[in-house]
C-alpha cells in the first residue's frame, strides 16, 4: 500500500515540452512511471520520446484516461496551468514550479476547494512511492520500498533524511514534499491523515521549517488522532528573525511565531521525539519498528 | 521587496487615499526649501527599511526653521539598524484626533487575505495583538471576488471606529485592496490612520511590500526598487542570484537547497561552531555558479572555514566538484579550508574528479560538519 499515487496512476505532464518537463518526464519513465500522455498548447500531435502531446489537459484525459498530472510550467504561467487541471477531473495534481506568486495560489487554492482534487506543491520535489511511482524531480535511487511515511516541507531534506532511513535497510511506503511556499495545496495534516489510514505505514517522519504555523497544527492533529508514531525535525533553529531563508514560507516573523523552538515544543508536547540532526530522526524510526 | 513610505504614498495618493502633502529630500538644504513650502509643524522622516523608525530616532518633528536644520543634520547620514539614511520624507504635520491601524495582509493558515482594523493605532501593532487581540477587527477576503463593500463596513463597525467617520475608513479600506490586489502586494499597513481635528481621514504612515515572486508582472515597482542591502556580501549575493543571508560567525556554509542548508547553519551550531552565512545555490547549480559561491563566502573576512554540502536531486556532483575544483585552483594557497561532502545524482563521478589535495572530504553531512567546526577553531585561535 501507499498513499496518493501507486503503479495505476496515469500521468500527464504539463508542460511536457521544456527543458525541465521534458528530462524529469524521461527520468519519470526510467523510473517506472506511467506517464502517459504530456501537453504543450500549440504543440499538440508531436510526441517525447513516443508519448502523445496534446494541447490541453482535458483531451489528455479524455484520449488517454490520464488520472493525476505533474506541473513544468513556468511561474508565470504555473496557476493557470494548475486551474487547468482542476477543471478536468484528475485525481492529483502535483506542481514542481517554484516562484508562483502568493496571490495567484490564493485564488488556485479557493478553486481547489470547490473540486476533489488533491494538489501537492508547488514549490515542491513531488511525491513518489518507491517501486511503484514517482511524480516530480525526487532522484528514485534513495529511496526504498518499506513501511515509513515521509511528509517534508524541503526537497534536500528529504533526500538527506531517506539516505539515512535506506542506509539502515529502512524503506518507505511514499514520500511527499509539500513544498516551501506559504500557499500550499497539501498540508502536513492532509499527509498525516492519509498515512494514519494506511495500513502499511507503522512509522511517519515529519521534516519541518520555520515560517507560519502548520508543523503546530500537526502537532495537535498527531496528539488528537494518531495512533501510527512520527518522528520529527525542524529546520531553521539558527534562523534570525525577519529573513527569508531560501523558501519563500521559511522567515521567523518579528513578533516571533514560526519559531523552531514553538514548533520542536509543540511536536514534543505531542510526543513527536524530534531530532537534532537528520540521523538521530532515523534514530527515532530505527526505535519505533 | 519593500517599498519606501514616500513610494507607497505616491501610490495612494495616485488612488484617491488623503496623504498629508510632503517632499523628498536628500540634502539639509532640499529639506530648508521643503519646510519652507509645506510649513511648520513638520515632520522629518528616514526613508530606510526599518521598522521602529521612530523609537530609533528617525523621525522628527519641527516646529521652526531651527528645529528643522537640527533634523535634518542629525537624520540625514544617520546609522539606522545597519541601513544609512539617504532620503527623507519632509511632511505637513497633521492636526488629529485619532489614530487607527488599517492593514491588509495574506494568512497562510486560511489561504486567503486578511483585512484588520483597529482604534488602537500608532502604537507596535504586533504588541496589541499580543496582548489585546480583541482590540484588532479582522475579516477574510475572498480572492476570488475582493473585498465586498459589506465586509469593509462590517470589519470597521467591529473595531469600533467612531460612526462620523466609519464609511469614510470603510471606503478607504476597499481601496488599499484594490491596490494590494492590482500590485500583487504581500502586506499593505497603515498605521497610524488620522483622524482630523475637521474629521478627514489621512494616511499618516505607509508599508507596502511587493511579493517578489510577481515582480515579473510589475515592471513600474520593480523599477522602484533601491539597492538597500545591509553589506556588500548581501549585494554581490543579489548579483549572482544566490539566495543568501549574512550571519555573524565564522564557519561558511554552501549548500542546495532551502531545508538542507537550513539545516546545515543548526548542526553547525549543535557541534558547537558558529555559522557565517546561508548560501543556497539552487537546483541544478553548473560549475561557475559553484564556483561563485566558493568566492563569495571566501570574501567574508569573519569566515575562517567551509562546508560544502551537497546532496543531488537535480544538482549534479561532478559539475558541483568541476566548479569547486576550478575555483581553488586558481589560488596559490586555499584561503580557508574547505570540507566537502558530496550526495546523491553523480556523487561518485564527482568525488573522483574532486581534487583532493586542495579540499577535505567527508562521506555524511554529520561528519563534514564537526570537521569543518574544527577547522575554523584551529584557524581562529
């Protein structure tokens, strides 16, 4: 089992026609992925490497029954595109794109809330589960199948925290990043949630950052309604505050919320040991199993 | 990126919001001609991207012609917080009664704008959030259709404005979204609003940030935008491209990646070293970038050490050792030790064409990190 994608997802790649779009598709497909068609407006009939490109998203479903799509468009056409496949009826939607602007996300993310579909991103690596499939620029090789759940805010991270699970012969039933934005569409809860009711999954790791107020949220929801552990970490404890590290939702505010110190607190009162470094979160894993 | 208050002023006065009448100045003579024409009492205000200007010593109010050369002196070239103050704003003071707050920001736990009113202006808002949270009327947006004309009347009549004036600040409120959504702006906040002795309305004060991911839809701000770095480091980072931020230790940190190099700073710390900076170099980073970051925190006097810490998704590590190894062959001798730590996509490639003679390496994030901790011990003693 897993969450959210497995072998019968069936992709579309938007965007299918770039530089990005076209060698994450390629790598998408060595890995296993059922991409199976792509779009480019304008370019619809030609082909990447024998997959069909079309120029929208809907005749993509339609002729190709795709379920989910993984999102390669630039920024300034990112929440269009994503509006786009909100407007078929496609499962997921996962979008790579980093520098979409904050208010277009708010309006994608009222839309979102009209419709059943689930979106991930952007601004994030993409989602895979080991084996089976993988959807965005995640390097397939790290990871492992297994039986921990993975949830991060950071692309990296995440590697650096799977290198040191599969180091240790510890695999993963899916792993998510959700990306750095302050608008995004799935949340540490929603992942939460989802791996609580898998039953493959018996350990969560949860990756944090400072910058608003979602890791606290979770933290409640983890002490409310889970019985599966988690392990966390949280970076950014040497963040001043006032500056934006990297990721656009990672800045300590000046009144002091989205600290590492309110969300490490919050995680521990919810009895998430959390980690000083990413091995000692392995640590953590290595206890529960 | 930060607007100025005299450009966000413009910006309201362009859209119908009263601002007191004002000049810029850059000179003790430019603000002389200025109080001339405006009249005194004047206000005398740093244009710096500070918040606390005031509590500083960056604002002043003058009541006559010497008052106002004293401002001017001590303002102009003034240290505030780091930023050196080059510009003020020259303003009519106003006679008023009241002071309210009036903002528009994003809540990213709603995922929607937020619109907040309160009486309790000219004061730290964030304090009296704190403390009296029901002082502050609040009303979410939807961004779909804006801020409806009964949500602006609704949201001023719950923060208790005086009822003479309550459609006056109601309608201000529906322009400052108006131009928060036209700008893509993150935060729009005026604080304090006045009220008049003759019951005008009056913007006394303007913030306005711009998100700088829809700066390429806004090319009149992005015009507006003044090199206001607080070093050179931060300057030469903005050229290069480098997400970057300058701390005040002594362990250089490069890395790929937001999290990771977040991560990086804390087990500096954790291992007992002090981090010099955060250098992110991206996704997918060729060797010159590589090398870029190598020169940049090299030109950090405070850095007695680096690590180089890359694990690859789309970065690869034979370009990232290709761009180390050029940028250290260039010297005589390495000006700083530099511990390396590759992972991930081409890592082996990498580390076979990675010079060692001119860097240490190590195999985890953990161990790369105590030994360059080490290094910059043995370097500063």
């Amino acid at each position: 089992m897993s969450i959210f994608v497995d072998d019968d997802t069936r992709v579309v790649v938007q965007g299918i026609t770039g530089g990005e779009g076209k060698f994450h598709t390629r790598q998408m497909v060595e890995y296993g992925t059922n991409v199976v068609a792509g779009t480019s407006p304008g370019k619809g009939g030609q082909d990447v490497d024998g997959i069909p490109v079309y120029d929208t998203v809907s005749e993509a479903v339609e002729e190709e029954d795709a379920t989910a799509s993984v999102v390669f468009v630039p920024p300034a056409f990112a929440a269009d595109a994503i509006f786009e496949a909100l407007d078929t009826d496609l499962d997921l939607v996962v979008a790579i794109t980093e520098g979409v602007p904050t208010q277009d996300m708010a309006k994608v993310n009222k839309r979102l809330s009209e419709t059943d579909t689930r979106l991930i991103g952007p601004n994030c690596p993409g989602i895979i589960t080991p084996g089976e499939a993988k959807l965005g620029i995640l390097p397939g090789n790290i990871f492992e199948e297994g039986n921990v759940g993975l949830v991060s805010r950071s692309g990296t991270l995440t590697y650096q925290v799977v290198s040191n699970l599969t180091e240790r012969g510890i695999g993963q039933t899916t792993a998510i990043g959700i990306g750095g934005d302050p608008i995004i569409g799935t949340s540490f809860i929603d992942a939460l949630e989802a791996f609580e009711n898998d039953p493959d999954t018996e350990a969560v790791v949860m990756c944090g950052e400072i910058g608003g107020e979602d890791e606290e949220q979770a933290a409640k929801f983890i002490a409310e309604n889970m019985d599966t552990p988690v392990a966390g970490f949280i970076a950014g404890r040497t963040a001043p505050p006032g500056k934006r590290m990297g990721h656009a939702g990672a800045i300590v505010s000046g009144s002091g919320t989205g600290t590492a110190e309110s969300k490490i607190n919050a995680l521990n009162d919810a009895g998430v040991p959390v980690g000083d470094t990413p091995n000692e979160v392995a640590d953590h894993i290595e206890d529960f199993l | 990126m930060k607007l100025h208050e005299y450009q966000a002023k413009n910006i309201f006065a362009e859209a119908g919001i009263p601002v007191p009448e004002s000049r810029l100045a850059s000179s003790v003579d430019e603000v002389m001609e200025a109080v001339e024409d405006i009249g005194y009492p004047a206000a005398i205000k740093a244009q710096v991207h500070v918040g606390g200007r005031g509590k500083a010593g960056g604002i002043k109010i003058a009541m006559d012609e010497d008052e106002a050369r004293q401002a001017a002196e001590d303002i102009l070239g003034m240290d505030l917080k780091g930023y050196t103050v080059e510009k003020v704003l020259v303003e009519a003071g106003v006679d008023f009664e009241n002071e309210l707050y009036v903002g528009i920001t994003m809540d990213r736990s709603e995922g929607k704008p937020v619109a907040m009113v309160s009486t309790e202006g000219g004061v730290n808002i964030e304090e009296v959030a704190e403390e009296n949270p029901d002082a502050i009327a609040r009303e979410h947006i939807d961004p779909a259709f804006g801020l409806h004309p009964y949500q602006a009347r609704k949201v001023v009549f719950e923060a208790g404005i005086p009822r003479d004036v309550a459609f006056d600040v109601a309608s201000f409120l529906s322009t400052l979204y108006d131009l928060y959504e036209a700008n893509d702006a993150s935060d729009i906040e005026i604080n304090p609003v006045m009220i008049t002795s003759d019951r005008d309305v009056v913007a006394a004060d303007a913030v306005m940030n711009i998100d700088d991911d829809a700066l390429f839809r806004h090319d009149d701000l992005a015009a507006m935008e003044e090199d206001s770095y607080e070093d050179e480091l931060e300057a030469k980072a903005g050229e290069y491209g480098f997400d970057y931020v300058r701390l005040s230790g002594n362990t250089g940190i490069i890395g790929n990646g937001a999290g990771l190099v977040m991560t990086t700073l804390d087990l500096v710390d954790y291992y007992g070293g002090t981090p010099a900076n955060f250098l992110d170099i991206g996704g997918g980073a060729k060797a010159e970038r590589v090398a870029n970051a190598l020169d940049m925190v090299f030109s950090d006097e405070n850095v007695d050490s680096v690590v180089f810490n890359i694990f690859g998704g789309i970065t690869r590590g034979d370009e990232v050792a290709k761009g180390i190894n050029e940028a250290l062959e260039q010297f005589d001798e390495i000006p700083k030790p530099v511990v390396v730590r590759l992972a991930g996509t081409n890592a082996k490639e990498g580390m076979e064409i990675l010079n060692t003679d001119l860097v240490q390496v190590e195999a985890t994030l953990e161990d790369a990190v105590q030994r360059a901790v080490e290094n910059a011990k043995e370097v500063s003693q």
